[in-house]
C-alpha cells in the first residue's frame, strides 16, 4: 500500500466514538517520493480528508511516506517511530496522544 491508497483509506480508520469532543484540523506533512500535503478536519466525531495545506491546523503531524503507511497499517506504533524520528508533531504533546487515540489499527 502507499501513501495515496493509506490516505483514501483513512475514514474506515477513523474511530468515531474515540473522537467525541475532538475538534480539530491537523496538517500531515509526509515527506518522501510518495509524500504530499494532508489536512484532516475533524468536527462532531466527522472526519474529512483534504489535500493541501490548512490554514489554521490544531498541530502538524511530519513523518515519511514509509513510515506514515507503516503507522496506518498498524505494522509499527506512534510513540517507537516519534522515537526513531521518522514521525513528528509540531504542537502540544498532548495532540499527538489524542491524535493516536482516534484511529483503529493493527495488533501492534
């Protein structure tokens, strides 16, 4: 899978019930050939994909295009590819935690 196809799949991986009372518009940066410019709205447990740029995003999230697939595939977790560098958050910490809790992923 690359990154357009993670991207087309992200509303099945969107978990409503986790984002009640998360509001917020979040840019994805994912650099690499296969990258490009995201922004996630999400409002009332509703989450729309847009590409380009947001105006005002909440916070940034900045990763690879292998890891970003890593990450949604489930294959490897949030906190080990902050660690490694390969994924960052340029906002409050507490985002980037709130941001993980609204996705269904794999096992790991």
């Amino acid at each position: 899978m690359n990154v357009k196809e993670t991207v087309a799949k992200l509303p099945e991986l969107f978990n409503a019930k986790k984002a009640r009372g998360y509001n917020r518009v979040i840019q994805m940066e994912v650099t690499g050939p296969d990258g490009g410019s995201w922004y996630l709205d999400v409002k009332d447990q509703v989450l729309k994909v847009v590409e380009g740029k947001a105006e005002n995003p909440r916070f940034t999230l900045t990763v690879s295009d292998e890891a970003f697939v890593s990450y949604f595939n489930g294959s490897e977790r949030g906190m080990d590819l902050v660690r490694s560098g390969k994924m960052k958050f340029t906002g409050p910490m507490t985002e980037g935690i709130a941001f993980s809790a609204i996705w269904i992923l794999g096992a790991k």
